[in-house]
C-alpha cells in the first residue's frame, strides 16, 4: 500500500508540472521526507499527506484509489499565480491559463500576453498627477 500511496503523489505530481523540490518546499517537507513518501518506504504523517494533497489539488482519499492520476489541464505554476489574485473570476482566468498553455507557436504567444497587457495598463487605475504644494 506504501508504494501505491507513493505512486499516485509522485504521478499527480508530475502530471501537475512540479518538481520534488517544489512539491516539497509548497508542502512545507523536507526533500527528503517527499522522497521517502514517493518510494514507498514511508507513508508520511497524515498531516504531511494531508498538505501534499492540498498542494497537488487532490482529496486525500486520492492517493488510496486505484485510478489513474488526472492529466494536467494548465501547468501548475499558471493555476497557482491565477489562484494569488483575490476578487478575479479565477475559473475564467484558469480557462485562460489552458487556453495559452495550447499555443504551441513562442511567437503567437507573445503577441497574445502583449495584448492581454495591453488592455490590462489600459483598464488600469491612472495614479492622480501630484500636485506641488503652493509656496507662501
């Protein structure tokens, strides 16, 4: 069953885009105690699967099923940054996220997070122009 448990984090892992090292330091593990949970050699505090499976975006029953891991939708890096902006439509900006992830030309890409910028720098706030104080 440890090996099982390992086998499905490190392959929800992977099909999320992280590294060890990254699962590890977002999970608040050492490399090590990630390393040992991956391998089947330990099968970590609850607490520690518990974190992992909040960080890999899975319920904890997950790791004890027999199905396959999910296929990544959008690198996890993109979903994370997405989740960081409070009072956005986050599912509209995951969608987003996919959507850019699929374009498979570096130049058509760039056009479109120039555009994307573009039209953010124009919808945002102008700061108000500083007013120097009278001389008296």
């Amino acid at each position: 069953m440890l090996r099982h448990i390992g086998a499905r984090v490190r392959g929800a892992r992977t099909a999320r885009g992280l590294s060890p090292g990254s699962l590890a330091e977002l999970a608040m593990l050492t490399e090590a105690e990630l390393r040992d949970i991956e391998a089947g050699t330990t099968r970590g505090s609850a607490e520690a699967l518990l974190s992992v499976a909040q960080v890999l975006r899975v319920e904890l029953a997950f790791f004890f099923q027999a199905e396959h891991p999910p296929r990544p939708t959008a690198p996890m890096a993109a979903r994370m940054a997405v989740d960081g902006l409070a009072g956005l439509p986050v599912q509209e900006a995951v969608l987003v996220a996919e959507a850019f992830a699929r374009i498979s030309d570096p130049a058509k890409r760039r056009k479109m997070l120039d555009m994307v910028r573009a039209v953010a720098d124009a919808e945002a706030p102008r700061p108000a122009p500083r007013v120097a104080a009278p001389r008296h």
